[in-house]
C-alpha cells in the first residue's frame, strides 16, 4: 500500500490508501476518490511530509532527518497513538463534546464513531481527525 495525500477543491487535506500510483489515477479519473469531508471528488494528490522508501532504498537509521520505511513509520505512530492516547471506545463523540465544551479536562483520545456522530461532532465545531490504523505485530 502507498499513502497520498490528497486536496479537495475546497481545501480539505486527507490520506488515500492505494496499491500504486496509476490504482489512484484510475480510480480519481473514476470519480471514486471523494473527500471524506465534503464528499467532493475534485481532488488532487498534493506533496506529503513523509517519505515512503521502496524495497531497494537503503535502511533508515533512525536518526531525525532521516528517510523511514512505510512499515517502520507506521509502527512509530501506532506506538505513540498507544502510548498517548486515552481509548474511549465507542463513546469519543460523547467524551470529544464534553473535552470541547469545557466539561471534562482536555486531553488525547481515540476511540470510534458512526457517520451521524462525526457529523454532530463537525456541526458543533468539535474538531477530530480519523486515523486508520492496522493492527500489527510486535
């Protein structure tokens, strides 16, 4: 899988998953790439902050400014969302409400939603971002 960042026509910035490049060509040329926002799908890949390595690229040595491999960097931030994060599971509308109204303290955290709840969360001006993340082994 390769990670791109894409740009909707009113600015919002999001990741696609795709198997190469040209899977994420065909399927924009498809219209089947909408913003998760807007659901626009006028969208354009735009430049990302990381650098996903291919199998002949040299071993990063995990000295800052230094390339990572994909797997490695994903592995970086599934540790940090981990180690960082308080899991609220289902109920992250209810907690992000209450964090964004002043009625619990403010701090990281993960958990799931449904469609209806992001909505209410956007309307309320509740801001999230949804991150997938993989489950991966040790």
């Amino acid at each position: 899988m390769i990670i791109y960042d894409i740009k909707c026509e009113n600015g919002h910035k999001f990741e696609g998953w795709f198997k190469d490049r040209q899977a994420l060509i065909s399927q924009n040329s498809q219209k089947l790439v909408s913003c998760p926002v807007c659901n626009s799908s006028q969208v354009e890949i735009i430049p990302s902050s990381l650098t996903i390595m291919g199998k002949d690229s040299r071993k990063a040595d995990n000295i800052p400014g230094k390339e990572l491999s994909g797997a490695k960097a994903m592995q970086m931030m599934h540790r940090f969302i981990e180690n960082n994060f308080e899991d609220v599971g289902n109920k992250f509308a209810e907690v992000a409400l209450k964090i964004h109204c002043g009625d619990e303290k403010k701090r990281n955290i993960k958990g799931t939603t449904t469609p209806q709840e992001e909505d209410s969360l956007r309307e309320e001006g509740v801001q999230f971002i949804k991150i997938p993340i993989p489950k991966m082994d040790s």
